[in-house]
C-alpha cells in the first residue's frame, strides 16, 4: 500500500433514501491490508445491527492525501444473511464487486467520500460479522492509481 492510499475506512448503515447514517465500522486500512499473513486481519464479531431489505451498506473513505481508489480493489466484509421469509441463514462475505467497485475508479479526497454502497436485497436481512467468528474478519487490500 503507498503512503498515499492511506487513511480511514468506515462502513454505515443508511436507509434506501439515504436520509441517515449510521457508522458501525470504522478502521485505519493499515490494519486491514495484512495479506502476508490472514492471522493479523482485525476480527469483526456479530455486530447487533441488522440492515434490512432495500438498506444500503455504504464503505466510506477519508485519505491522509488525495488519492483514487482504482477497480482492482479486494474487499472481503463478513456478513451473515437471513431470508425473513424462511429463516435461513447462512454466511459469506462482500466483495468490491458487491460495493460496486468493479467498473470505475473512485477520487478520495481527505474529506470523507463514499466509494461504494452494497443494497440488501428483497426479503433479506443482513449483520456485520459471522456466526462463525473464526472465519470473521474484514480484509481490504484497496488499489491506487
């Protein structure tokens, strides 16, 4: 990661208008960027906050310097899903893909910009976090160009 990547990564909940924000992760990307060894990755447990269909996840970023965020960015956001209508719930991650970081580059400046927003699907909730807290930790390995 280049000096000028560097900064603050936040995640919030908003609603499907975006009138609010709620922040329920907030990380330097130092941290967050450990790919020589996974053990290192900042564990995420189960946070208590449930998005719900049509709610917005949003990954924000505020860069020490002004700097862009490219489209080759990895991302991996442990969440856990539950379908309402069955109950079923079973666990993965959030990809760059998912945050729509897949088709354009992102300018950062060093005031808070949103790079990405993940909607949640119909009839779906979703949590922060694993119900397996062994497999439960973000990893963002973000690209600059």
């Amino acid at each position: 990661m280049t000096a000028s990547g560097e900064g603050e990564i936040r995640l919030y909940k908003s609603d499907s208008g975006n009138t609010y924000k709620i922040p329920i992760f907030f990380s330097r990307t130092e941290p967050l960027d450990v790919a020589t060894d996974p053990r290192q990755l900042p564990f995420v447990g189960q946070l208590p906050i449930t998005l719900k269909e049509d709610d917005k996840l949003l990954l924000a970023m505020k860069g020490d310097a002004a700097t862009v965020v490219d489209n080759t960015s990895v991302i991996r956001v442990p969440i856990q899903v539950k379908n309402t209508s069955s109950g079923f719930k079973y666990d993965t991650d959030l990809t760059a893909a998912d945050f729509g970081l897949t088709s354009a580059d992102v300018n950062v400046a060093t005031t808070e910009t949103i790079v990405g927003s993940y909607t949640v699907p119909a009839q779906m909730e979703i949590r922060i976090g694993k119900g397996n807290a062994v497999n439960s930790s973000i990893y963002m390995q973000l690209a600059y160009t």
